[in-house]
C-alpha cells in the first residue's frame, strides 16, 4: 500500500522551509502592533503640529494676508491663500526638516497659492461674478483706499514676477535669499526683477505725472501734449 505520508513532508518538530519562507514574508509586510507607546508618539506629534501652527498663525497671519492682497489683489482671496497655506503648513509638519523654516515655507505657499489663484482668474475673466449688493467691510474699503493710489495702481501693470520680487523684497522686507527661497528662483534673477520692476515703476509713476500735468495745462489753456513713451525694445530674460 501506497504510504499517505509525503516523502518530502517535513519531520516532526521542523517547519516547511517553503511555508516558513511565505509566512515570514506576510509578517514583513505585515504593520507593527499598535502599541501605547506609538499611540502617545504619534499624539505628542499631533498636539506639537497643532501648538507650532496656533503660533505661527498668531504671529504672521495678517502679514501674509497683506503680503498675499499685494499679488492677488482680492482680500478675499488673499485670506484663501494663506489658510490654506497654514493648512498645508500643518499637515506637512512632520516632514518639516528645520522646524525653524516654518515662515519661510509658509510664504513659499502663499506665493505659489497666489500664482496658482492668478492662472484660475485669468481663465474665469471674461465672466466675473457680479460684487454682492451688502455694504463693504472696513477692511474692503481700506483695500479700495490702497488700490486707488497711484503706486499700487502701477505696480499691478507689472509682470507677475517683477511684482512678487518687489513686494517681498521691499514690503515684506525679505533679504535677497529669502525671496529667492519664496519665489523658487535664483538670487541673480530676483536682483535683475528688482531692478526692472523698479525702473517700470518710475517710468510709469513719471509718465502718469506728465499726463497730469498735461491735463492740468489744457484746463487753464496752455496748449501741450504729451504721448505715452514709444515701445522699447525687449529686455533679456532674468536668469
């Protein structure tokens, strides 16, 4: 009679070298045991992403609001823009490698968040939404204040990039690596956005005061006029 028992079945006391190598697999892919101790790590990780985030929120929320009207020109946008970079900021703490970059990475976010907000408008202008009828805020009407001046007024007429070099460098009152980290751009190339935004605003803030007085000229009856200045020839790329 033929024997029931497999020739190559393993002795008594040894385990199947086949099934011990499967089953050792399954257990590496296998999660760790939940212990306690993993339990209060991953809870004091919490708690201290939590009690960075309130800080951090406390310090420079309204400065990045400021900081993000500037590129984006909508309060309402611009609070978007940072509360979502704090939310961001705070599901990423833990990948955080310097703890102490926390500002810098949260204005990084508000400059690429308020890019990202630009490239969504452009795309919806040709249909904004009509403004609700209810009466402004105060801090809408301090915003229709600002755009009303003649600085801002040309700074808006900038390229994107010149207008974040300049409104980090001087307004959030960056150094030249910091707004380099924040716009994702070399140092040299923040320098040279600076200085051509700088020479932009000039020119246009100089030809503005020329019209007025222009127009100022013809009301009393001084016959003058002035043209808008030709077109130059254009600059190479910053780098």
């Amino acid at each position: 009679m033929r024997s029931l028992v497999r020739e190559d079945a393993p002795l008594p006391g040894h385990a199947d070298p086949a099934m011990t190598a499967t089953e050792s697999g399954e257990a590496a892919r296998r999660p760790g045991p939940v212990t306690k101790a993993r339990v209060a790590r991953a809870a004091a990780a919490d708690q201290d992403a939590a009690t960075a985030t309130a800080a951090l929120y406390t310090a420079y929320y309204r400065p990045l609001v400021r900081l993000a009207v500037l590129l984006v020109r909508d309060l309402e946008t611009a609070e978007d823009v940072v509360q979502d970079s704090f939310i961001a900021m705070h599901a990423n703490w833990r990948r955080l490698n310097d703890r102490g970059s926390a500002a810098s990475y949260l204005r990084q976010c508000v400059v690429n968040r308020s890019r990202s907000a630009l490239r969504r408008r452009s795309v919806a202008e040709r249909h904004p939404p009509q403004p609700p009828p209810d009466m402004p805020s105060a801090e809408a009407v301090a915003l229709e204040r600002i755009e009303r001046s003649a600085v801002i007024a040309a700074l808006h007429r900038l390229t994107p990039r010149q207008r974040e070099a300049l409104v980090l460098r001087y307004y959030a009152d960056l150094s030249g690596t910091q707004t380099a980290a924040a716009m994702g751009i070399s140092l040299g190339a923040v320098k040279c956005h600076t200085n051509r935004a700088i020479s932009a605003l000039r020119n246009m803030l100089k030809w503005e005061a020329s019209a007025s007085a222009t127009v100022a000229m013809r009301t009393s009856g001084h016959p003058a006029a002035h043209g808008r200045p030709g077109a130059q020839a254009p600059a190479p790329r910053c780098r």
